[in-house]
C-alpha cells in the first residue's frame, strides 16, 4: 500500500514538473517569436533606412564612390558614373575602381590617403565625346571597426573652370577697349593743343574725334551696366502691353544712319502664318525699355557684321504663344561651333571679323569697309539678349551659316 501511494505521489511530482517545464517552453517559444519578429522588424527598419540613404545617395549632383580596403566598389551613384564617363555599365559592384578608371592621379590620391596620409585632392580631364570634362576628387579613408574604406566624392569643374577663363578674358578685352579710346583721346587732344592757333580745321576735326571716342567710351560702359542688370535675382522691369512694330520702328530709326553710311538696306518686313499678321496686331507683355534694348542689340550687330551694299532685314512673325522678333542679314555668318556659345557671357568668337563703319559717322571710310577689322566687341550684346529675354519669359533662337548670314530670333509672350 505504502509503495502504491509512493507511486502516486512520484507520478504527480512528475506531471507538475512536466507542466513547469511545458509553460516555460511555452514561454521560451514565445520570447524567441518575439525576439525573431523584433529582429526582422529592425532588419527591415534598417534595410528601408539603406535604401533610404541608397536614394539620396543617387540622387546628389555630386559623384560619390565607397570603396573596400581591397579598393573594391561598394557604392557608385550615377552622377559619378556620368562624371568620370563609365557609359552604361550598370552593375559595377565589386570591381576594381582603379582599373575600371584607370587616371594614375586618382590612383595615386587613393593609394595616399589608404596609406594614412589625410585628405586628398586632384583633378584629373576625364575624355568625352568633343572634349574633356574637368573632375575634381577628394579621396578620404573612413576607419570602421571591421575594415578602413575609402569615400571618394566628384565634381564637375568644367563649367567654373570655363566662367574663370571667360572671365579672364573679358577683364582683357574691356580693358582693351577702355585703353583704345583714352589712347585716341590723348593723342588727339594733344593734336587740338598744336594746332588750335595754326589750323582750326584740322583741330575741329580732331575735336569730332574725341567726341566719337568718348561716345565709345560711352556705349561700352552702359553695356557693361545693362548685362549687369539684366543678370540681377530680380531686375527692374515694368511688364505692360508693348506694341513690337513701335519698338522697332524706334529702333530703325536709331540705326538706320550707321547703315546708310554703309549702304546697307536696312527694312522691316511681316511674315504671314496662317493667315495675315498685321503689324499693328502684334502686341506682346513685356518691359518697354528690355525690348528696346533687344532689339537695338540685334540690328546693331547685324549691321555690324555685314559687308557694305548687305541687307538687313527686320520682321515680325506669329509663332503660337508667341510673336517672333527676327533680324535677317547678309553677313559674315556664325560656326556651328560657336552658335553653340555664343549667347554665353563674357565669350567672343575667336577670329571672326567685321565691316565697321566710318569712325566720325559722316563720310565712308573707304579703307575700313574695303576689308575687314577684327572684332573689337567685349561679347556683352548677345548675352544682354539672351539675359533680358528669359527674363521677360521668353525664348531666343539663332540660325547661321558662315559667309551666307544669320537670322536672331526673340520670341515674347503675345498680351
């Protein structure tokens, strides 16, 4: 009997420690699902935060490499792929940077900060369709508790290094220009004070001279205060309905002498798009004084660089949401390369010449219109175009071919 009632109790004993043991698998079981549905949980917080990162890495303006110690690429984003011009070569994980890029200035930077010798910097001309693109790297070696890695961000000095050099040269080309005409004044000046009592003739003719220097003078200085103007944040504009044929009626008239002096034929035309645009009808929103100062920059520069006995046509067409400004000549025409750049601030193309009038502006300089004078331009005209037109909302187009003409075209809002 008493061994039964053992038997029982060690039974019982053993249940109660059985059921212990299933409650506290029970709970293991259910601290692990916690602890795996935490994990996966913070592995996907971590994986969204990646791509996260993934994302605004892709979308920076400025190219960003990360590579292994091994000098492995563990992330390239498409700005550094276009920037050091891989084409379309995707999936470059786990390449060979250094092969792949193959600039000894670059390896040389990376292999120096790998080798603890800080920050470095360098420009390498990366070889692209036309040319070269400017790219400067700076190569930085991020130690982790695993592996050191190196960070190598890009950027495009193509552009800046371009605006320096143009701007290099316009300091050269205005002061060129600032130093002809006091160089002419001078000198003619010091004529006038000789010959004032002996020759009053010639000392009037001289003193014309110094007018027409000083009127150069003049000009270069307002153009200077116009391009900067026009490239202000917020220039000053007064946006109301111009009426384009008395805009440019006015500016005929201001230009019409220097053309007569080069017998140029100087018109104004209408082109007709489906249907008949009058002149009187072409009523555009824009700033009165802007749109003279376009116009004026166009006719001027086409009769510029046309040859005496040319043509230079003026004309008004309708072009959608739009009414198109167009000035036609007879000139020396614009390279395909150049049209490219020729709208750009400061630039001046490179070897072209032009017919210039007869300096007093009363009789033909024969010698002068007989050949053509280099260009003595500081290549603010255009750039005042393209400047004071965007920011009158509208649009400019050019056409040329050289020793055949151009045809500047400014397109406004119509009212």
């Amino acid at each position: 009997m008493t061994g039964w009632i053992c038997s029982v109790v060690v039974l019982v004993a053993a249940l109660i420690v059985l059921r212990s043991q299933k409650k506290r698998a029970e709970q293991l079981a259910v601290d692990t699902r916690r602890q795996i549905n935490d994990a996966v949980s913070a592995a996907a917080k971590w994986r969204e935060k990646a791509s996260q990162i993934d994302a605004a890495v892709e979308q920076l303006r400025h190219g960003v490499v990360l590579l292994s110690n091994k000098n492995k690429i563990v992330v390239l984003n498409s700005a550094a792929s276009y920037l050091l011009n891989l084409g379309d070569k995707v999936d470059l994980k786990d390449q060979s940077f250094v092969d792949l890029i193959r600039f000894p200035e670059m390896n040389q930077a990376i292999a120096a900060a790998k080798n603890g010798q800080g920050v470095q910097k360098v420009s390498v001309e990366v070889p692209i369709d036309g040319g070269v693109r400017s790219v400067k790297a700076r190569v930085t070696k991020i130690e982790t508790p695993d592996s050191d890695r190196l960070l190598v961000s890009l950027q495009d000095e193509t552009e800046s290094m371009l605006l320096d050099q143009m701007r290099r040269e316009f300091v050269a080309n205005t002061s060129h220009e600032l130093k002809t005409p006091l160089a002419a004044i001078k000198g003619y000046a010091e004529t006038v004070e000789l010959a004032i009592n002996d020759d009053p003739d010639a000392a009037q003719h001289f003193m014309r001279q110094i007018n027409v220097e000083c009127l150069r003078l003049e000009h270069l200085i307002e153009d200077m205060m116009q391009l900067a103007r026009a490239q202000s944040d917020n220039p000053s504009l007064t946006i109301s309905e111009i009426r384009l044929s008395d805009v440019i009626e006015q500016s005929l008239a201001s230009n019409r002498p220097v053309a007569i002096t080069k017998s140029i034929d100087l018109s104004f035309s209408c082109e007709a798009q489906q249907g008949e645009v009058g002149h009187k009808s072409a009523i555009v929103r824009a700033d009165a004084e802007a749109t003279l100062t376009i116009i004026n920059n166009l006719i001027s520069n086409a009769i510029r660089y046309t040859p005496n006995g040319g043509k230079v046509t003026v004309g008004i067409r309708d072009a959608d949401q739009f009414y198109s400004v167009y000035v036609d000549d007879t000139g020396v025409g614009i390279s395909p390369s150049d049209q490219k750049r020729v709208f750009e601030r400061f630039y001046r193309v490179k070897g072209i010449r032009v017919y210039e009038e007869s300096p007093d502006g009363n009789e033909p300089n024969t010698e002068l219109n007989s050949e053509l004078e280099t260009q003595r331009g500081t290549g603010i005209g255009l750039s005042i175009v393209k400047q004071l037109t965007k920011s009158l909302g509208g649009k400019v187009h050019l056409s040329s071919a050289p020793g055949v003409g151009s045809r500047f075209e400014v397109l406004l809002p119509k009212a």
